[in-house]
C-alpha cells in the first residue's frame, strides 16, 4: 500500500470519527452559547479564507491577477445589492472571462 492510499484512508476514518463525535455530542453542550457562536463564525472564516486563497494564490506563491481580482470585486458588488446567487457567480465568472478575452489577464 503506498502512503497515498493510507493518506486516504487516514483522512476518511478522521471524517468518520469527527462526525461520530459531533453525533454523539451530548445537546447541553451544543446549546451553549458559545458553542452556537462558533458554530455560526467558523463557515465565514473558512469561507473568506478559501476565497483569500484563490484569489491571491498562484501554486506556492502569492500573485495578483487582475482579471481573477476584477471578477472578486463584480461579485462583491453583486453581493453588496443583494443579488442572487448565480447571479453573482455568472457576474464574477463574466467579468473575469471578459477582461480575459480583453488580453488582461
């Protein structure tokens, strides 16, 4: 077995075990407030830190693309006028594939 496979394998029993435990976890402590609070910050930050990532990454180092940042910034501005959702991804992807065909990558 190649240490890919048990790289594989590692990962999913990890998810099996963190999702047993969130199962078993008994409801006073998922009614806590600050466990709620938690709960509801996490998916934002990992959210804006994915979004951070494919923004401003290129493989191993850090690049700006202005093409990649103008469709950022059509759907922030989608967003911020409370457009829906695929609206605001066919705005970023729009944007970006225009500017790109522009020659501004």
């Amino acid at each position: 077995m190649t240490a890919t496979w048990i790289a594989v394998l590692v990962t999913a029993v990890s998810c099996y075990a963190l999702k047993l435990a969130g199962l078993t976890m008994p409801p006073r402590l998922l009614a806590h407030p600050r466990a709620q609070r938690f709960a509801s910050l996490v998916p934002v930050a990992l959210l804006a830190a994915l979004v951070a990532v494919d923004a401003f990454g290129r493989g191993r180092s850090l690049g700006i693309e202005p093409a990649r940042l103008a469709g950022l910034a059509a759907a922030v501005a989608a967003l911020a006028l409370r457009a829906p959702f695929l609206v605001v991804i066919v705005a970023a992807a729009g944007t970006a594939a225009a500017l790109r065909a522009l020659g501004i990558a």
